[in-house]
C-alpha cells in the first residue's frame, strides 16, 4: 500500500524539501496522531508546524489527535495550513 502525501504551501515545501510524495509503510487503520509522528520521522522540521495545522485525509479535514483513520492503497494525505474565513 502507498499513500500520497501532499504538501502544498511553499513553507512546507522549504521545509522538507519535496511537494509531494508517496510513503509505502503505512500502518492502518491508525490514529490521526500516529500519522502525524510518521510524517515527523520522514520531515523532522514540520514539527514547528504541529500546533498550527490539521490533516487532509481524502480531502477531509483530521485533527492531529486520537482520531482514527483507515487508509487505502493510493489515498492522499495532505498538511493543511491554518485556515482563516471571511
């Protein structure tokens, strides 16, 4: 199973130097948090980004949390920036 990881603001790209890229190992179903720890392992310097972003899972948006998610071969997964409206 690959899932695709999508990071699509330049200061993700600045900080882990890809836009977008495929993980093979990926344990599922798992925690929205344990994700999270996994993208960290891959890109050590989104960590200053924890507390600012969520996770887009088959464009739905996952708090970084306990939630729980189950992944498919081919699924994106992608680091939301802070949203604002208006």
């Amino acid at each position: 199973m690959f899932v695709s990881l999508c990071l699509n603001t330049q200061i993700y790209v600045e900080l882990t130097g890809v836009k977008q890229e495929d993980i093979v190992a990926v344990p599922t179903p798992i925690s929205s948090l344990d994700l999270w720890s996994l993208l960290l392992q891959r890109h050590p310097r989104l960590s200053v980004l924890q507390d600012q972003v969520v996770l887009a899972v088959r464009q739905h948006y996952v708090a970084i949390g306990d939630q729980v998610v189950t992944l498919g071969d081919g699924d994106e997964v992608a680091v939301v920036p802070p949203l604002s409206g208006g």
